[in-house]
C-alpha cells in the first residue's frame, strides 16, 4: 500500500518530527512504541484500529533508535518524491534536518487531536 503523506517539524527548541498521512483520517488514536516514537492508528466507527496513519519522533534529530520502529508493509510518498518505508522516509527527513533544511518541514501546526 502507497500512503500520501507530509512531514511536519516544530523546530529545533521542541524537535518533534510528525509524518502524517494526506489526507487524514477521521478518527485516530497513538500508540507509544518505543521512548519517543508513537504510532497513529486510523480507527473505524467501531474504534478498532484499521492501519498506521502517522508517526511521532521526539529529539528528532537525535534519534537513533531506528530498530525500534516496527516494519510496515505501507510506503510513504511524499510530494514529489518516490514512495519508500517507514524508516527510510524518517531517516531522510532527518538528514535534511542537521544539513539546514528545515524551511521544507517546519510548521507550526501539530496534528489534530484524534478521535
């Protein structure tokens, strides 16, 4: 499965990095994985969880624990870019990151509260 997706950062002071599926789900719910790695569950009417619909890495830019994020059959793809997994698209972004590409992710919006 290919999943539109944007990357979202909120600078370096806090250092969340969001990858969040385009467009959102109605209702989600997030799952802590790892210390400072959540996963967004999409839900259905029944509050079951459906499929992974984001992702939530704190210290961003320091994090190595790459292992720790589970292997997803889903691929991301970013605007304008091929569609890759989990890790590549998080791994990629974070480069980008320490080399000052930070206009292309920061926003000041977080994601919206689930459900």
């Amino acid at each position: 499965m290919v999943q539109p997706a944007r990357l979202l950062w909120d600078g370096p002071a806090a250092d969340v990095l969001w990858l969040l599926a385009v467009p959102p789900p109605a209702y989600w719910e997030a799952e802590g994985v790892a210390p400072g790695v959540s996963l967004f569950w999409a839900l259905d009417a029944a509050e079951q969880r459906q499929r992974v619909v984001g992702v939530e890495v704190v210290d961003a830019l320091h994090f190595t624990a790459w292992e720790r994020l589970p292997q997803l059959p889903t691929l991301w793809e970013l605007p304008g870019e091929p569609a890759r997994p989990l890790v590549v698209v998080l791994q990629q972004a974070q480069q980008a990151l320490r080399a000052g590409g930070q206009q292309q992710y920061c926003a000041r919006e977080e994601p919206a509260a689930g459900g």
